[in-house]
C-alpha cells in the first residue's frame, strides 16, 4: 500500500519516450524560424500573377495593394491614388519615384490601368508588379 | 540528512512537460505564419506620351484581348507565337511598345505578354487601355 516506487518508475519511463519527439519539435520549430518568412504583413485576399521575372529587390520601396475588386490599399487602409499621394505629402514626404503594386492576378484591365494612368500623372517613372514564380510560368 | 536527500531528488526531476507544449504551441504558429512564396518582380517604365512619341527607334503596337488572343501590327497571335514572331523581327531594346489591353483582361494575362516582351530585352512598354469599338471588333 505505501510501496511507491512503481507509480515512481512508470512517468520517468514515459518521459524517456517523448524525448526524442521534443527534439523533433525542436528541429522543426528551428526550421520553420530560418528557411520561412513571416507572411502575416501581406493580404491574403492578393494572389499575386506568376512570372520569370527578377527577384524582389529593396524591402523599403513603397507598396500600395490593389484587389481583383479594384480596391486599392496602402498599409492596410482603402485610398485611391490621389489620396494616398495627398497623404504622403501631408507627412512631408516626397513622392517615390518608383512605386510597388501587389495587385491580384486576376484583377481586370479597367482596374489597373486607371492606377497605372494615375501614378503616370504623379510623375512615378516606374511601377514594380509583385509576382511570384512557382514554376507554372509560359 | 534524510530530508536534505529526499530534496535533492525531488529538484532533479524538473518535469517537461510544460515545456514540450510550449514548443508545440510555438511550432504550430510558426507553421501557419510562415510563407515559403518566393515573390518576384516585374518592373517596367512608365512612359509619358510624349516620351514614347519622341523615341527615335521602331514601334510596335500590339492588342491583348480577353481571352488571350492578341494582335501583332494586324496579325492574330498567340502567348507563345508573339515569341517567336518577336524573336524573328528582332526588335532593338529602343523600340517603343504600345500594348492596348481589353478592360477585361486579367493582370495575369499582362504579366505573361510582358514577360514574352521583357525577355527579349523590350522594356519601352506603354500600358493602354484599348478603345471601345476596336475592342468590340476583337471580340467578334
């Protein structure tokens, strides 16, 4: 009745089990922290278009985000391009002269072209597409 | 003494279980936070009118219609014959490109017409939208 030393025994041989299955977690959980990239900044409503296209280039470029609805967003917030410009330069800063667009693949002509005539009339020479390459590309 | 024993075997056994779950809650989230997508990026000029009319080389004006269907200086191409008619024609990198896009056209559809283009080193594109009847005649 007071002989403890089975109960004793029985978690010390069930933690020895479940050893290597902490390691495992470990390893994974390392993996995941360097191999991936957090992915919580972007929209997940935005399935950017695949292409061969270069890799993505500076991180602090400014991103706008435009939807398959024609809905266009900045940091999150729905703007239109002349409001986005006004509040950039509200904060005192100069307009970009290159500007990157998530936009949706399948968004329609009649709603990027407007933001692309848009930004030509505020005078940004340079539009970068954010794409993606999964290897499905003509 | 005894006691003092007794102790010492009780802070050895420090359990970790906790800790397990702890790196299980930690694993799930960065499972589900963490994006494997290597994005690209598609970079391109954007031309004034008057620029492009300036530009001393070749010009090429091409129609990209709904369903992918376009037209090349008033030949019917598709995706893949544009690469090769491009390839034939060998088109310096200063020739100025009009590419009048359907309103319906899918960005992805673009992507790929530009792409063709980008690839041979044609990167004076004019992204416009196409005109009402030459649309309507593209879709018949």
């Amino acid at each position: 009745m007071f002989d403890l030393q089975p109960e004793n025994r029985k978690p010390a041989h069930l933690e020895g089990n479940i050893l290597p299955v902490i390691n495992m977690t470990f390893l994974l959980l390392l993996f995941f922290i360097v191999v991936g990239t957090f992915s919580e900044s972007l929209n997940r409503d935005i399935s950017p278009p695949q292409s061969l296209s270069e890799a993505l280039g500076e991180a602090s470029a400014v991103e706008l985000e435009l939807t398959r609805e024609g809905r266009l967003l900045w940091e999150g917030e729905e703007t239109t391009v002349p409001a986005w410009a006004e509040g950039f330069r509200a904060e005192g800063m100069a307009l970009p002269e290159k500007i990157r667009l998530r936009a949706d693949a399948n968004t329609p002509a009649a709603q990027f072209i407007p933001v692309l005539e848009d930004l030509k009339f505020l005078r940004v020479a340079r539009v970068s597409l954010v794409t993606v390459n999964d290897g499905n590309v003509l | 003494m005894l006691l003092q024993a007794h102790h010492k075997k009780t802070l050895r056994r420090i359990s970790i279980t906790p800790l397990a779950d702890l790196v299980f809650i930690l694993l799930v989230f960065f499972i589900l936070e963490t994006s494997f997508t290597e994005f690209r990026e598609l970079a391109f000029n954007v031309p004034e009118e008057k620029e492009t009319a300036a530009s001393a080389g070749e010009s090429l004006s091409i129609q990209l219609f709904e369903g992918g269907q376009l037209w090349v200086q008033g030949m019917s191409l598709g995706l893949v014959a544009l690469g090769d008619y491009l390839d034939d024609k060998q088109y310096g990198a200063d020739t100025a490109i009009a590419l009048e896009v359907h309103h319906r056209v899918p960005l992805q559809l673009l992507v790929n017409t530009m792409d063709q283009l980008q690839r041979r080193d044609l990167e004076k594109i004019r992204i416009l939208p196409l005109d009402k009847g030459r649309a309507e005649g593209g879709d018949g």
